[in-house]
C-alpha cells in the first residue's frame, strides 16, 4: 500500500503556479542562493522564501514535524559555525575580535573560550540566512506539489517518459519506504531488538543493522512484481506515452518562468565580478577597532 | 546515436567549454573575472561525472546491460526512494548514530552499490545520483550536485559487472585496480598523518570536523579492501557475492574519489587535505559497510528469486 505525502488542494500562491514552472523557479532559487555569502543579497532570498511560505497555506499543525526538524538544523549548523568558526575559514583571512567569552568553569585545567569576532558572526548570520531559504522552499514542495501530477511535471520539464516516471514513482516510495521502515524497526523491537544500544565494535554494529535493512529492500523488490506486472499489462514504455492529466502553462507561469531566469542569470553575473563573497560591513569593524 | 543523445551531450560540451572560457580567457583579460570557488564550479563538475557516463555508455553500448524496461524503470525508484530514506534515517540527525574510532555508522551506501550489481548500471546511476538528490532534500542539506554524480557512479561501476560474461576475470583485474587506488590512498594517508578527518562530528565533544584523523579512519580504506578481499575468498564458491563486493569496492572508491577531487576545485582543498580529510574517511567507512551488507543482501535477493522464479 502507498502512502502519500500531505499534499491537499489549496488556495495559495505556490499552488497557483504550474508544478513545472515552479520546479524551474524553485531550482533557479536554489543556485541563487548557493552562489552568495553576501547577507545584502541573501536577504532578498530569505524574503522570497518567507513570503512563499506566508502564503502557502500550510498550517502549522500539519507541517510542525518537518518545522522544528529543519530549525534544529539549521540553528544547529549557524551554532557550529559560530563557536568554532569552520567553514568561514576559506571565506576571510583576517578576523577583528569584538569579545571573549571564557566558561566560568573548567574542564581538567582547560577552560573553554569563545572568541567572537566580526567576520565569524558574520559568517554565522549569513549561513543560517543560507541554509534557511533553501531548507524552507525545499520542504514546501512535498506539501504543494499534486502527487497526480508528478510524472507530467518531470516530462514537462524535458525528462524523457521512462525517467519521468521513475521519478514519479520515486516520490511516491519515499513515504511508504519510510513507514515500511517503523512498521520493520516496531517488529524488530518486539522481537528485543535495540537500535539504540547495539553493542561491539564497529563489524558487529554494520552486522545489526542488517535486520533492518535487508528486510526492507527485500520486501520492496518482492512487492514491486505487482506494480511491474500492472505497468506490463497496460504496456508500459511500448511507444510514446500519453498522461492522464495535461498541462498547460499560463501567462503566470511564462512570467515565473522568466523572473527564476533572470533571477539566476543576475547572481551568476554578481557572483562573476566579485560580489558573492562575504559581506562584513564597514561600520562593524570600526567598532570592533579594526 | 540517437538525436536526442547527440543534443544532450552536445549541450553539456558546450556549457563546458562555455565556463572553461570564461575561465581561461575572462580570467585572462579581468583579474576579478574568475568562477566562484563554491557555487558554479559544483554544476561544472555535474557537467564533467555527466560527460564521464556518457562516455562510459558510448563505448559499451553495443552489450544489453543499459537496457531499461519496466522492470528497470521499477527498481530505479525503488532503489532511489530506498537510499534517500536510508541516507535521512542514518545522518546522524534522526537516531544517534553510534561512531567507533571516527568512522559513523552510516550503511546506506549498500544500496546503490547492490541495486547496480543485481539491476545493471543504469538503475545503479539512478539510484545513487537521485538517492542522494532526495536523502539531501530530505535533511535541508541544500545541493551538493558533485556528490549526487559521485554516489550515481558508485552504483553504476557496480553494474559494470554485468559486463564481463566471465566474472572471475572481471574480478581479478577490479581487485588490481582497486589494490592500486587502496594503496595510494594509504600513502597520502601515511605522508599527512595529522590531517583533521572533515567528515566526522561530534557536538558532544566538541568535535566539528576539525578532529586529528585516527589511524583507523585513515587506513580504513585498507580494511576495507583487506576485509573484501577476505569476502571474496571465503565466499570463493558463491561467485555472484564475490563479484558483487569486489566491483561495489570498486565502484566506491572511483565515484568517492570523484566527488573529493572535484571539492579540491569546489572548495579550494589541497590535494592532502581532499584525499586524506575527505575521500578516506567517506571511502573507507563505505567499503566496510559493503563488504558486510552487501553479501547479505545479494544472499537475500537469490532466495527471492529462488522462491518467485525470476
């Protein structure tokens, strides 16, 4: 049995666009925001984001899982980054202390120490910025995008039929997968099996999961023998296809289609002259006496 | 050739050599006209792992392993949908992932290497390229393309079994190769033994990829290769699992190495830092993975089949 994502009708914004045009949008958002570390140009982003999630009709009730998983995240990596300044590294040289938090304990006669400069938290603000945009309008697509519509959409988009398809049916396996994994982890539990405290070194441990994992890829081939079968009978990739559900793109839809373009053709023009790099502001390192 | 192969690859040659212009000629003219480390460079490198499987394609396609029918289109979703969950369940992030000595438990990489040995190198490639596509959505990791072109050529040199009618010589020459590639991992790793292993983390203790790489991640290639190649001679009668680790191993160490090297471009890395802080701590971990699930799951899927008839 499938299951499905909570797609549902609504009267939003994302969902008044063809799925096809707002993949391209949505792609085009994507290498945007993967292009800068400049905060003056991820704000933009992050408002296009907002707006789009403001908009979307989601109610928190039905998205609060997926919510708190990406702002754990999220605020997890800007955390990371900011206590220990990795991944700024490759973007700046030099670094204008504004502080020095020292832990008021210590750990076997080391005490932890925070150095906060401007580049870091820079950096830190910039990357939750990022990371945030780009999390946000990926986790919106499960929930506005028409399962019915998946194999049209992708053959839209210039896949050729086959590919298409196992698109559609990828999307579509994802949850059932997912469940078929609790369903396999409940029985295995039952049966007083622990993922949480497996045992030995590290060949026993890839050796215990294997109760796991094999039941579930096995039982995914096994079950496929139906969909290939139904696929077979109604002869499936035998010539060209034709879908169910046509689209047709709109006046909207040509207008979204231009703007991600534009929108991704401008960031590759800034990025090339030297705009993506990290921004710190001018003001910020006169306070900080640099 | 088919037309439509010949524009898509005539496409990609062109945005190729379109940023390989700009490159060399714009960086020539303009000092600040050069790619961004991070960003364009990605989908340059998407660009090259394409023109690598098309290449690949063009020389074997005369042998029926690219072949796809239902049943491929079938098994390449199960097999993308089945890596995407796993890859999400196992990132850490959802269950507390147990490390032994800097190596996570991370065995989701069997998936794509068995799918392409059991289903051939097309559904390899899509298993691993879109898996990894979806397992990234999945946790808001953004886009990291190379890598999805990276785990889409572990799975498909993992079909390229498929290719050789006789398995025991496809065997010897991959352990060859593959004894090669281990071996050179393990001098890079013996050269710069206080490189810090960039795939591990571990908030409790502070620890954000920035860790000294122990010996057992570093040399986790050669257990690897020791342990596959232990697989293959005690698994000596069953050749269908000897041969499924030994070109997963195979498969592993190409398409990670791909992915490193291309982040020595991508992110500024020196070569010492892409091999031993990335490709043996993601390479070696991998190889291990495989040599114990894969002959599991090779086993399992002869008993289905034993039992369905297929």
């Amino acid at each position: 049995m499938l299951v499905t994502w909570r797609y549902r009708p609504r009267r939003s914004l994302i969902q008044s666009f063809d799925p096809r045009a707002w993949l391209i949008f949505f792609f085009c958002f994507m290498a945007s925001s993967l292009m800068f570390w400049d905060l003056r140009f991820l704000l933009p982003l992050l408002l296009i984001a907002l707006v789009t999630i403001l908009t979307s009709g989601i109610t928190w009730r039905e998205s609060r899982r997926a919510w708190l998983f990406i702002g754990g995240f999220v605020l997890f990596f800007a955390l990371l980054t900011f206590l220990t300044g990795r991944g700024g590294v490759e973007h700046y040289a030099q670094e204008h202390l504004i502080t020095t938090l020292r832990a008021p304990f210590t750990l076997l006669g080391w005490r932890p120490r925070v150095d906060v400069t401007v580049e870091r938290t820079m950096f830190a603000c910039s990357q939750l910025v990022r990371v945030f945009s780009v999390a946000s309008m990926t986790i919106l697509i499960p929930y506005s995008l028409d399962p019915t519509l998946y194999g049209i959409t992708f053959r839209g988009l210039g896949l050729p039929d086959k590919i298409a398809y196992a698109m559609e049916l990828t999307m579509r396996f994802i949850p059932t997968y997912a469940r078929d994994f609790q369903l396999t982890l409940d029985a295995q539990r039952a049966r007083g099996y622990e993922l949480e405290k497996l045992r030995g070194g590290l060949f026993a441990q890839v050796r215990k999961l294997a109760p796991l994992i094999v039941p579930v890829t096995i039982h995914a081939i096994a079950a496929s023998e139906d969909i290939i079968d139904a696929m077979d009978l109604r002869a499936f990739g035998v010539g060209p296809r034709t879908w169910l559900q046509q689209l047709r793109y709109r006046r909207r839809d040509r207008v979204l289609i231009v703007l991600a373009v534009m929108l991704v053709v401008a960031s590759a023009a800034l990025s090339l002259v030297g705009y993506s790099r990290l921004w710190v502001p001018a003001w910020a390192l006169a306070w900080a006496g640099g | 050739m088919d037309r439509r192969l010949i524009s898509v690859v005539g496409a990609l040659v062109a945005v190729l050599v379109f940023f390989l212009l700009i490159v060399w000629i714009g960086g020539a003219i303009n000092d600040s006209l050069k790619l961004d480390e991070t960003a364009l460079l990605r989908f340059l490198f998407v660009i090259i792992g394409l023109l690598i499987v098309f290449g690949v394609y063009w020389f074997t396609r005369s042998s029926g392993v690219w072949e796809v029918g239902t049943r491929q289109v079938v098994y390449m979703a199960i097999g993308a949908a089945l890596y995407a969950v796993f890859s999400y369940l196992f990132n850490g992030t959802v269950f507390a992932v147990p490390s032994v000595s800097q190596v996570a438990l991370r065995p989701a990489i069997a998936i794509p290497m068995f799918f392409g040995y059991a289903f051939g190198p097309a559904v390899g490639f899509f298993t691993g390229a879109v898996g990894n596509m979806f397992g990234d959505a999945l946790t808001g990791f953004g886009l990291s393309p190379q890598w999805s072109v990276g785990n889409g050529l572990v799975g498909m040199i993992a079909g390229m079994a498929q290719l050789f009618p006789n398995k025991k010589k496809g065997i010897n020459v991959v352990l060859i190769v593959s004894a090669v590639l281990a071996a050179i991992g393990v001098l890079f790793y013996a050269l710069n033994t206080g490189q810090a292993n960039m795939m591990f983390f571990d908030p409790d203790q502070g620890i954000f990829g920035d860790a000294t790489i122990t010996w057992f991640a570093g040399l986790s290639v050669l257990i690897g290769f020791v342990l596959v190649l232990i697989v293959r001679f005690a698994f000596g009668q069953n050749i269908d699992v000897a041969s499924a680790v030994t070109w997963s191993m195979l498969g592993n160490l190409l398409g990670i190495g791909f992915a490193a090297i291309s982040d020595i471009w991508i992110n500024g890395f020196p070569l010492a830092v892409a091999i031993v802080g990335e490709f043996l701590p993601a390479a070696g971990p991998n190889l291990i993975f495989a040599a114990i699930l894969v002959p599991i799951l090779v086993a399992a899927y002869a008993a289905v089949q034993r039992q369905t008839g297929r």
